[in-house]
C-alpha cells in the first residue's frame, strides 16, 4: 500500500499571514449562506466580497448593499487557485466557510493547499462527514448527548428507518429514503438505483439510524476559543420539496397517489421552544463544544447546529450536527434568543462579524482563524 503524505497546511502559517493584516475584509463563496454572511459584515461595517460561479451572480447584484466586491469564476473550485488566494491574501481577506464552500472546494483542498485564514477549525468541516473516523456520531458520543440508534447491516432493520445517502448527480443534496425492513430497502434502494438517483458505492457508505418521531428543530450555536460561553443564536426547521406539503393533503389522496418522495431542502421557517425545555437546549450546545475542544483543539470555531427531534417524552435527539454556518438566514430576523442576551435580534453571519470584529481589536485574529 502507498504511503500518503497529507501536506496539511501548518496552523502557524495562517497565523503569521493573519498576524498581517490590516483592515479585515470578509469573504465568501456565492452560495449557500453568502447573503446572511456578508448582511452581518455590513452590519457590523466590514468590507465584503463574494465569489460566484458564473451564471450565480444575480442575488449579490440585485441587493446591492452587501457585496463590495463580485469576482465572478468560470467554476466555484477556481476560488482556491493561487491567483485568487493571492488577491484574498493581499485585501487582508478572512473567507467564512459554509457547506457549499466544503463541497465545491473540498476537505482535501481546504486542508492541504487553501493558504488563506479561514474563520473556523478547517480539521473539523469533515467531521460533518457520517464516514469520517471522528465523525458527527463520535463527537456527540463524546459529549454524551442522544443519536438515534445505527444500523450497520440492513438485514437487521425491525424498525421505521432512514437511510442517509447522497445523491449521485448533485454532491451536495442527500437522497434519504425511509425504510422498514431489510425487504423494502432491497426494493426501495434498488429503484433509486435503477433511476440514476443513487449510486450503488454511495449506498454502501450510507448511515440507516432508526427513525426518531416527533418535532424537528435545529438548535443554533455559536462559540469560539475567545467566547465567554456558548451563545445559544436560534431556531429553524426546514422546508423540503413535496414531502412537506404533500403531507397537509388528506390521508384518503396520499393514499392514492404513488409519489416519489424528495426531502432536498428549499427554505426555513423560524421556531421558538418551550421555556421549560431551554435547560436542555442550553446544556446539550455547552456539552458539545466540551467534546470537540477535546478531540480536535483549538476546539469549534463559529457557528454550529445541533438538528434534533423532541420526542413525545420530551427527550432531544441530534440527528444531524452541521459545523459551519448552518443555511437559515430565517434566524436573523425571528430570533428572540439573540434579543434576550444581547439586546438585539440578529443571526449567525453577524455573531461572527461580531467576533472578528472583537479580535481585532483585542489582537486576537490569530486565535480565531486556521
């Protein structure tokens, strides 16, 4: 077997680059949360830029208050090339990262040879991963905090099911399917197969966790190693394409409709949650950030979400944890938790505007960027 080198980038090196900069411009990739991020540098006066695919730029052209700079690319990867590392490094630029930044640019390129400061720990983005070694399932292990329970051979499948696969033609959305014995995977994935909606190598890799039922809500977090807590930013549920509507049609209709069902999420809607269950929420967020400093130091740097149920006893169960800014932009505007700490109600893109601005001026960048 080949021995390969990982030529991670050193952290030391992003400090010194970081430890140069003068006036701090916040950068993005044109996608995902770009919008929530560069609002919250606005708000809180930085300058701003956004690199969009070709064909992507509308949104960052139309509200024109919050990008200062377009670079529009021929591709999202061509953000990494070293002219455009160059340019970021040269406008003292700090790049935020969100899903699409992880997807389009990748984790290898991201760890190996993305030589820009990046607000966040670039070692953890793959954790999100179900198939990385100390992944999501091992963090919340950790902290103690419930999973639904793992099946890792289908055969075994007794109970309502979720199969988590990604979609073959489109690595960012994931093809899940529910399932409820090891006869109706065989059928159900075999069609997906058959359709050109999975491939088969992805199955294998698949996560099947048994189905948690009751309330979904995503608990928004955010805490970096210069935080004086972990700051509790909101709630969110997504909105997904026909599965969530389809379920407001009555029973006599679904029954007689044979839909394929999709859950590839296309909004948010704001949620709050019951005073009483705070406690819970609270501890839960403290509990993580405690787990992960342990296993990947400097530990969570900047937003993440805890994706739960509540179930009928009233128990939390993380289904899905996302470490990067979490896409709902819904929170800025919905978000009484912000409001009662801080006076004010406001998302994640300006909690983290908000923190570089403090490092800043408290000559701390370094201890908030890898």
């Amino acid at each position: 077997m080949p021995v390969f080198t990982h030529n991670m980038i050193k952290s030391s090196e992003i400090k010194k680059i970081v430890n140069d900069y003068s006036d701090v411009r916040i950068g993005v990739l044109g996608s995902h949360s770009a919008l929530e991020v560069m609002d919250g540098a606005k708000d809180e006066n930085f300058q701003t830029a956004v690199f969009c695919q070709k064909g992507r730029e509308g949104p960052y052209q139309r509200f024109g208050r919050i990008a200062d700079e377009i670079v529009v690319l021929n591709k999202f990867k061509d953000m990494a090339s070293a002219k455009n590392q160059k340019m970021l490094r040269d406008t003292n630029t700090i790049v935020v990262p969100h899903r699409s930044l992880t997807v389009y640019l990748g984790y290898k390129t991201i760890e190996d040879s993305f030589k820009v400061p990046i607000f966040g720990n670039r070692k953890l983005f793959q954790a999100e991963e179900r198939t990385a070694k100390k992944g999501q399932y091992y963090l919340l292990e950790k902290a103690k905090i419930k999973y639904p329970k793992l099946f890792k051979d289908p055969k075994r499948i007794n109970k309502p099911c979720i199969v988590k696969v990604q979609e073959k033609k489109r690595p960012l959305e994931r093809a899940f399917f529910t399932v409820s014995s090891y006869k109706d995977y065989k059928e159900k994935s075999e069609a997906k197969i058959k359709q050109g909606l999975i491939a088969r190598k992805d199955l294998e890799k698949a996560s099947i966790e048994e189905l948690a039922i009751g309330t979904y809500m995503n608990f928004n977090f955010f805490h970096t190693p210069i935080s004086n807590q972990v700051d509790f930013i909101g709630i969110e549920r997504r909105l997904q394409t026909n599965i969530h509507d389809y379920n407001a049609l009555p029973a006599k209709e679904q029954l007689e409709m044979d839909i394929d069902l999709q859950n590839i999420e296309v909004g948010h809607t704001p949620a709050s949650i019951r005073e009483s269950l705070l406690e819970k929420v609270i501890k839960m967020g403290d509990k993580f950030v405690a787990a992960v400093k342990k296993e990947y130091a400097p530990g969570i740097i900047g937003p993440f979400s805890l994706q739960s149920v509540i179930t009928k006893d009233l128990e939390l169960i993380v289904y899905d944890v996302s470490l990067r800014v979490p896409g709902n932009p819904i929170v800025a505007t919905t978000s009484p938790y912000t409001k009662y700490q801080y006076g004010q109600t406001f998302g994640v893109g300006r909690r983290i505007a908000m923190e570089i601005k403090r490092a800043q001026e408290e000559d701390r960048l370094d201890e908030i960027v890898t």
